[in-house]
C-alpha cells in the first residue's frame, strides 16, 4: 500500500489531538473516510478525513506558513506537514 505513510501520518494528527492512541475500529473508520473523500490528492483526501472524523478544522498550509513568519510552529503544525509532505511524495511517484 503506497499511502501507508500518509495514513500513518494522518493518525499520528488526530492522535496527538485527542491525546490518546487510535483503536484499531478508529482507524478503519477514518481509513473509510478517506476512501469516500470526494478530493483528488491524498494529502487533501487526509485533511478531509481528519476533519470528518474530529468534526474540526486543522490548520491549513496558509496558517502555517504564516505563523512560521513570526512564531515556532506547534508539534500539531509539524505533524500537518508531515502529513502534507505525505500525500505530496505519493502524488510525485504516481506522475
């Protein structure tokens, strides 16, 4: 499975937001999510689903960087990145 590392990525998110592990039905819930994201990216696929599954936004790209201009980022902006990277380095090698 190719998008292992963004699915890794995208529990990692909402595990440090609720502060506790995933159980494995979480996960399933959340892999499901993304499979009915309408996006076309995985990176977006996976924001959709966070959001889906906390019924609450994350920070975008935009905020980030922002932020970044003027503050340290969060270790929540860290793992969003990571995620984003994710997606995008899946997206790279589908090209």
């Amino acid at each position: 499975m190719g998008n292992g590392r963004c699915i890794r990525a995208t529990f990692d998110i909402i595990e440090y937001m609720i502060k506790k592990e995933l159980p494995d039905t979480s996960k399933r819930l959340i892999v499901y999510y993304l499979n009915e994201s309408k996006s076309e990216s995985m990176a977006a696929k996976a924001r959709d689903s966070i959001v889906r599954y906390l019924q609450t936004d994350i920070p975008t790209l935009d905020e980030i960087r922002k932020r970044s201009r003027t503050s340290e980022l969060t270790k929540l902006d860290h793992l969003i990145l990571k995620m984003e990277y994710e997606g995008r380095q899946l997206a790279d090698q589908t090209l």
